[in-house]
C-alpha cells in the first residue's frame, strides 16, 4: 500500500511539474500581451464563444501576461443584460446574463478582465446600468464603443473580434 501512496504522489507531483513547465514555456512564447475583444453582436452561442476564447487566451497566455478590454456596444450590450430587462428594453432580442453567464463574466472578472460598456447605447436604448446590466458600475461605461476600440488599438491592444 505504501508503494501506491508513493507511485501516486510521485505521478502527481511529475503533472505539478509539467503543468509548470507547460506555463512558463506559454509565457516564453507569447509575452506579454495587450487584446481588445469588440463585441456589437446579439447572438448568445457567439457570445458564449467569445468568452471561451478570452479564458483559453489567458489559459495560453497567463493572466499575468495579458491585459485584456472586452468592449461591448450596440447589440452587444445583451451579453451582459438581465433576462428580467428584456420586457421593458424592446431594442434587444436577448438578455444573456442569465446564472451561466453571469458565472463566466465573473471568472473572467477575477481575473482581471474588464467589461466596457457603451454609454451612447445605455443612453439611447434607455438602460438603466444599476437595474438592467449584470455587474456594471459607472466606472465600467465608456463614452463611445467604438472610439473606445480605436483608442485602445491606438495605445498597441491587438484588435480580436471573436
């Protein structure tokens, strides 16, 4: 029994190892990175997807190495929209923040990935950040999306639009 106990710790501690190995040649590969991901669109698989890349970005790059801004405007907004919202917000097909969703915003927020919102689309769909966005703060909303974007792109964030 004490020969499995050893076999067993030995075979995990040589995966702690690999895995560590696996990371640190993902950062001498990639570096240090800084990505925009524009999101305008309202289809929740593709929103969903967006997300799944963002996670395997970091998974790649490691979230010490990568800086990234998801910018959402215009349709986008839905991916962060209380599905209680959607009645009285008549501009969106969907709101998408439902439990699922809203798990994956918050472990991409952990670490440390930022939402930007638009604040020409809150203001001309009429969305309430506190009530209808899922985890929004004043601090969140941009003046525009789309310079938002260009700015980011002007200050070297590589431009993903998943």
């Amino acid at each position: 029994m004490n020969t499995l106990k050893t076999k067993i710790l030995t075979a995990f501690m040589m995966s702690i190892c690999l895995l560590m190995v696996t990371a640190a040649h993902a950062n001498e590969r990639y570096g240090k990175q800084k990505v925009v991901y524009h999101i305008n669109y309202d289809n929740p698989k593709k929103q969903a997807g967006a997300l799944r890349n963002i996670q395997n970005h970091i998974n790649a790059v490691g979230a010490d190495n990568l800086e990234v801004k998801v910018v959402l405007h215009g349709n986008g907004l839905s991916l962060l929209l209380d599905p209680g919202a959607l009645e009285k917000l008549k501009k969106f097909k969907h709101a998408n923040a439902d439990e699922t969703m809203a798990a994956k915003i918050d472990g991409l927020k952990n670490q440390g990935i930022q939402f930007n919102v638009c604040e020409n689309t809150v203001r001309g769909r009429k969305v309430s950040i506190e009530d209808d966005l899922y985890d929004v703060d004043k601090d969140d909303v941009v003046p525009s999306g789309v310079a938002e974007v260009a700015r980011l792109q002007a200050m070297g964030y590589s431009y993903l639009k998943p």
